[in-house]
DNA sequence: CGACACGAAACC
DNA sequence: GGTTTCGTGTCG
C-alpha cells in the first residue's frame, strides 16, 4: 500500500496493492456517499457497474463507485450550497452533472488506520460489450488519477503518473480539485492500445491530449459551468464557452494594451519621457521657487526628494494632451477634439480656465492655496470633502440631522463600493449578452431607467432588502415634484431579449442618474417588520421558487414620465418573479401597462396561479402588498406590512407635505388615513372622493395623486395643529388644493375654528390668519 | 486619491 | 557628470 502526498493532490489516495511483486496503484475511490438516498436509490446499479469495473481492473482490491444520479433542480441546490460552501476558495465547476466530481472536506485520521480517504465522486461509463471484451484480455493498465484543469485556469496540469509521483507534491495546487480519471498503460503499450482503453473507459474529465494531460473541459461535449465571482458575495453560473470568449477577449484586450505600451515605451523599455512644448508660457517660464517643487530642488536648498518641475512651469500642451488622452469617450465628448493649436492659442491669452485638469495643475492650485490661505490644507481636505459632497449632495441635502450622519455615513461607504464595483449598479442601456454576466439591465427607453440590484440570496430577506433598498431609493433618486415616479416594488424583471440586430454602441447611451438635492429619508424599519411576519417570510419562500442559475435579482424601477403623461395611469407591472424563465424568454422590451390590476381574488390568481381563497387576511394583503411593489408609486411612497394586520402606505419623504401620513388599508380592502397618528375623520373630503373599499390598485393609485396634490406656501407642512400653529405665527397664508383642504380644515377645527378665515377661490382653498 | 519617495531618462 | 523631472510605486 502506498500513501500519496495529501498536499500535493488537494486529497489522499488510498492506494493499495492486491498481487504480484511489482506495485500497482489502484484508486480507491471513498464509497462515502454524500447523498446517501441517491446512493441508496442507485445501489443495484451500483453494483452491477462495480462489478463491470472489477471485470476491468481485477486487481483492485477496493472499489467503490459511486453513482449520483440526481434531478437537475437538486443539482442546482447542491451548485449553490457548494458555492456558499466553498466561497472562501476559488471554485471550479464544470456542467452541472460534475456536481458530484467536487471534493468534499478532507476527513480526519481514518480510524487509526493510518490511511486517510478523501471523498471523490467520479462518473463511471463502461460500454457493456467492452467490459466483456475486457474480461477475456486484461488491460495491462493501471489507473491514475488526472488532475483536471480547464485550459482557461492559469494552473498547471498535472497527472498523477506510476512513476513520476513524487513531483506531485511539487506540482500539484494544493486547492485544485478537479481531476480526471485516466488510465495510464504500460510502458511499451502501443498509442492505438491507449486510444482503445480510453475508449472503452471515458473518464469523468475528458481524454488526453498529446502531453498526455487533460483536455480542457471546454473541448468536452457536455457544456462546463463555471462559477464566477463578481464581487463579494456575488457568484454568476455561466458556461465555460462564454468564460473562454470572455477571456480571450480579456486577453486581446491585454495584448492591445501590452502593444500600445510597448509603442509609447523607449528602447529601455521605460515608457516615454513627453516632452514638454517649450513654447507654452509655462514652458517660458522660470521656477517660481514658491511652490512645493521648487522648495525641494536643490537650488533653493530643498531635500530634492520630491524631484518634481516647479508647478508654475508644467508644460500645458503636454499636460492637455495627457488629460484628453486620459479622458474616456473623448470623441463623444467633443472636448478631445479641440485642435492642440487653440488650446495654445488660449493658454497663451493667459486663460486659466483652460488649464488641463491634472496632477500638476491640481498641485498648482494647491500650491496656490498654499501661498493664499494659511490654512491650505485643511482647506483643501475641505474642499476635496465638499467635492466629494457634491457629488452625493446632489443627491443629498443639507440637514444637520442625526439620521442625516448616519445617511451621510452611509452614503460615503456606498460611494466607495460604487467606485470599486462600477458594476455593481449598472445603469446602462445597451442590451445584455443572453448568456452573459447576470448583472443585467434592462433596456432603457425614453425615460425609463432601471437599476437593477444582484443581491445575495443568502443574506437578506425580502423584507429587509425592500426596507434597506426603498430607504436607499428615497435618499437617492430624483424628484421631480410628482414627475418622478419612484417604484416602491422589487421585481424581477427578466433580461431583455437580445437585440434583433447588432445594437449600437452602448457607451453613447448610458446615462447617469442626475441627481438631485433630496430630503430626508424617513426610516422605515419600524414597518412592515412588526407584522405579518410569518406572511412575509412565505412570500420570500414564494420567490425563491424563481430562483434562476443566474441568481436572484431585485430590480429597481425607476421610471421618469413624460411630462405630458397622466400621472394617474397605472404604471409598470411586471411579471411576476415566480416564472423566469418564461418570463425571460417571452419578455417585452416595451412593458406595456395594463388598465388597471383589480383587487379581487381571482386576479391574484390569475397573477400568482396558485390556491387563493383560503388565505388568511393578512395572506390578501401580503398579496397586496406584492403587487404595490411591482409597481410604480408616486413618489416616495412606501408600501409595508403593519401589526393587525393592515397595509399601510407611507410617505418617506419628510419635506413631502404628505409626511406622516399613512393610509391604512385593511384586509377587507378599505382604508382609512392618518395624518400624524390623528384619523381622518369619516367626513373628510378624501373619503367622499374615493369608494370606501378599494376595488383597484389604480383607485389606490389615484388616491395617493390626489393626496399628493396638495401644495403649500411657504414650506410648511400641514399635517398637525403645530404646523398650523407655526405657519399663523409667521403670517403666512397657505395654499392648499383640493381635496386636502378639507382635511386642513378638520385640522383646524380641531385646534381652533375663531381665527381663521377662509375662502373658496378657483377651487383653492386660501386660509389667512 | 493625493502625497510622497525614488529610480532613471533626458537634458545641459 | 550634474541637473532636471518623468514615471511609477507605496502609503495613509
């Protein structure tokens, strides 16, 4: 018996010898099943192709084959939990049938034996006829056991061969574990003996090339698949035929790269030195010895550690040229294109406003800053603060809140992902390889923009990802007044088709989200976790059921109507999630929106497909609460869950003059509105206007416009006495439409009716104290 | 990303 | 050979 390096395979052979003097390596093969019912349910074929193996290899003295044979769906759950498993190590999967080829966790000391097994599940295919074949003529074969690699991995293949095994331990990766099962023949075996063994015997990785290694599993019929990390937690199961595109691609990509380097390198091999112009006025001129650099030359006594031109003397043509070759789309832009001359000519008109944008000129303005202000430095980590501020800023306003830091801190980490996974949020509007990375986004036409969010499956709940991401949402998208619709729904939406024909170049139209100055964010965590829990957690099993191999994807909806546009009309819905692969193959680019979705039970059906009528009450809501999310609310509405249980919708925007205010909506269907915990009374207005019971989500819809359509002067909100109180002290007169107006009016009763006067005008409710 | 450090090319 | 300063790497 003879015990292989464990380190230098990734696993322990176990490799024993039965007869004869000269030692034969036999692969013993852990009868260790992982799936033991599988194993159970395949035992007579276990055997029987035990048995056929045996036929071949008499000599083996232990054999264990292990047939797994398992529904596809399973092999998926099995694709995934080895991802969760094994998501600190670099994963390799081939098709999903080489499930069972992963090595499972090395056991500890096998019983004292001193031997250790590893765990490796192989797929044994013996042609009958051959095995009997084989039964009268003996192979002179041993076997041996492949280290499997895919020709894309950078790793080396290795063999584990009869004579040559003591470099495996130098070889072999340690955490590769794929390997192929091949036969190895005797020496002085002839090449056509071989080709016949390995006919007869096809290993679960492949045949041999000339070097006698593996092939590639990329040259093997069945399809490989091949995990791929995207960035944290993410993974993406993709063929391996896309992943060597990819990555010849990738490799092209390299190669002109490496070229253009390689032109703009000097014969040393160091790239080039640019020249400067020396026409430039910068050129012309002389060290200012002021700044940074000219302290630290020598001449005026410096340490000459930085070593850098004095600031005042950077060549402008060469640093423009420097930015415009730096800078992306250039020629989109137009801004590249600007003739070298007139950036000349400019720069020597004295213009500052020309000065490239570059390190240098950067140094220059703070070494500007330097001789300007005492306090250079803080003003520039202020500056650069402000900057960086800006750019959320737009997004953000400026409160002094304490939410706001938490927002802001937030916000900061948020920027750092988005600037290390630029992917990570596509917003993009060209169309998505069919196969490719699941990161897709979906078409982008007029004003309609997608976010789509991968998300991990394993880390958030549909609940929690709906909170985090809505409160995310408000904080970050825009708001034009009631223009834009922000969706409060997390839908899948499925990829679009590919294109009918070759798209345009995508760059040209992907856009950045302008963003603007927004309102606080109104946490909303408290909601929607209180109740309904147990609901919420069978509508997450619910979606999970539409799990795809590419993953699970949330996706946000962001839709900017036209202006023109009735606001009133219902906005997008999409498929549900339950069903994406159909949904994937039969999707619209155009989602066309419906009339209205009814509330009735047996649209839910139609919709879900599945047993409503005996559902709970809050099972009808959750249901509810479902389709709100699928579609697109006014703006900074939330739907959520609440103790009772009741749906409530919620106003997340606190400069909204509808903060605060929550329509209940009960399983029934009918709803009643708080303003600040105060309900509207049963006379109000609103209730006049809109059935008791809704019957439609467009009813639900409309009932949010009309409560949204409520404008107020002076920047004060309404919902309470106190805002009132705080608005009659300042002298101002309020503006409110209808049909709040009579909701202000409630308001106003209940606090004091003498010293108001109001007046109908045009359907404008004036109210002056 | 900016500041800093430093090797080395380019220039004088 | 000395000086200048570009390109690149490292660090916070």
């Amino acid at each position: 018996m003879e015990q292989l390096n464990e380190l230098g395979l990734g696993a322990r052979l176990e490799v024993e010898e039965e007869t004869g003097c000269r030692e034969e390596e036999m692969l013993c093969l852990n009868p260790k099943p992982t799936r033991e019912d599988v194993v159970v349910s395949m035992e007579t074929r276990r055997v029987v192709e035990e048995e056929q193996w045996r036929r071949l290899f008499p000599d083996i003295r232990k054999c264990s084959v292990v047939i797994v044979r398992s529904p596809a769906e399973q092999l998926k759950v099995w694709n995934l939990r080895g991802t969760q498993r094994r998501s600190s190590k670099r994963v390799r999967s081939r098709d999903l049938t080489s499930n069972w080829d992963w090595m499972e966790p090395l056991e500890p000391e096998n019983g004292g034996s001193g031997a250790k097994r590893f765990v490796k599940k192989v797929e044994v295919k013996i042609a009958a006829e051959r095995a009997s074949e084989d039964e009268t003529r003996k192979p002179k074969s041993t076997l041996r056991l492949t280290h499997c690699l895919e020709a894309a991995s950078d790793s080396t293949h290795c063999h584990l061969h009869n004579n040559d095994r003591d470099d495996l331990s130098n070889e072999l990766p340690q955490r590769d574990h794929n390997y192929c099962l091949d036969s190895n023949p005797p020496e002085g075996n002839s090449q056509s003996e071989e080709t016949s063994l390995m006919s007869r015997l096809p290993s679960s990785c492949g045949h041999k090339d000339g070097d006698g290694c593996c092939l590639p599993a990329e040259k093997k019929n069945v399809p490989s698949m091949v995990l791929r990390k995207l960035t944290g937690d993410q993974w993406i199961l993709r063929s391996a035929t896309i992943k060597k595109e990819e990555e010849e691609e990738e490799k092209e990509a390299v190669q002109i790269k490496n070229q253009k380097r390689r032109e703009e390198l000097s014969p040393s091999g160091r790239k080039r030195r640019r020249q400067a112009c020396g026409k430039c006025p910068a050129c012309l001129r002389k060290n200012c010895g002021k700044c940074t650099f000219c302290l630290d030359m020598r001449k005026f006594g410096g340490p000459c550690r930085l070593k850098q031109k004095c600031v005042m003397r950077r060549c402008v043509v060469v640093n423009a040229r420097n930015k415009w070759s730096k800078l992306p789309n250039r020629i989109q832009v137009g801004e590249g294109t600007e003739p070298l001359d007139q950036i000349q000519a400019r720069e020597e008109t004295g213009s500052t406003d020309a000065q490239p944008e570059s390190s240098h000129w950067k140094g220059w303005r703070r070494w500007r800053h330097e001789r300007d202000s005492a306090g250079g430095k803080e003003e520039v980590r202020k500056k650069r603060w402000m900057r960086r501020r800006r750019r959320w800023g737009q997004r953000r306003g400026a409160t002094e809140s304490k939410i706001r830091k938490e927002w802001d801190g937030l916000l900061m980490k948020e920027e750092e992902e988005e600037e290390t996974q630029p992917s990570q949020f596509p917003i993009s509007t060209g169309p998505s390889v069919p196969d490719g990375p699941s990161v897709l986004s979906g078409p982008l036409t007029g004003t309609h923009v997608q976010l789509n969010l991968t998300l991990d499956t394993g880390h958030l709940s549909s609940n929690i990802l709906s909170d985090s991401a809505l409160t995310c949402l408000s904080g970050l998208l825009p708001q034009e007044g009631s223009v834009l619709h922000v969706s409060t729904g997390l839908t899948f939406i499925p990829p679009p088709p590919p294109p009918l024909s070759p798209a345009p170049h995508s760059a040209a139209a992907v856009q950045p989200l302008q963003l603007k100055e927004e309102e606080e964010p109104v946490g909303i965590e408290l909601y929607g976790r209180s109740g309904g829990f147990g609901e919420q957690e069978k509508t997450e099993q619910e979606v999970r059921t539409g799990i795809s191999e590419t993953g699970k994807y949330y996706e946000v909806e962001v839709e900017l109507p036209d202006p023109d546009c009735d606001q009133s009309t219902l906005p997008t819905v999409s498929p549900p999630p339950s069903d994406i692969t159909q949904a994937a193959s039969t999707c619209d680019i155009t989602y066309k929106r419906p009339e209205f979705i009814s509330l009735n039970p047996e649209c839910f059906s139609l919709l879900r497909g599945g047993v409503r009528n005996a559902a709970p009450d809050g099972w009808s809501l959750l249901r509810l609460l479902k389709m709100l999310r699928r579609m697109v609310l006014p703006a900074h509405w939330v739907a959520v869950l609440a103790e009772g249980p009741e749906l409530q919708l919620l106003q997340c925007s606190r400069l909204s003059s509808m903060a605060d205010t929550i329509i209940h909506v009960q399983s029934d269907h009918s709803f009643h509105i708080s303003v600040q915990t105060r309900l509207l009374p049963d006379s109000h207005h609103v209730y006049k206007e809109h059935a008791h019971r809704l019957a439609h989500l467009s009813q639900l819809v409309t009932l949010l416009l009309d409560l949204e359509r409520l404008t107020i002067c002076q920047g004060f909100r309404v919902q309470s006495p106190a805002c009132l109180q705080q608005a009659r002290s300042a002298g101002c007169h309020l503006l409110v439409a209808p049909p709040f107006h009579t909701c202000l009016a409630c308001l106003l009763e209940e606090e004091s009716e003498e010293d108001e006067e109001s007046e109908e005008r045009d359907g404008t409710m004036v109210i002056e104290f």
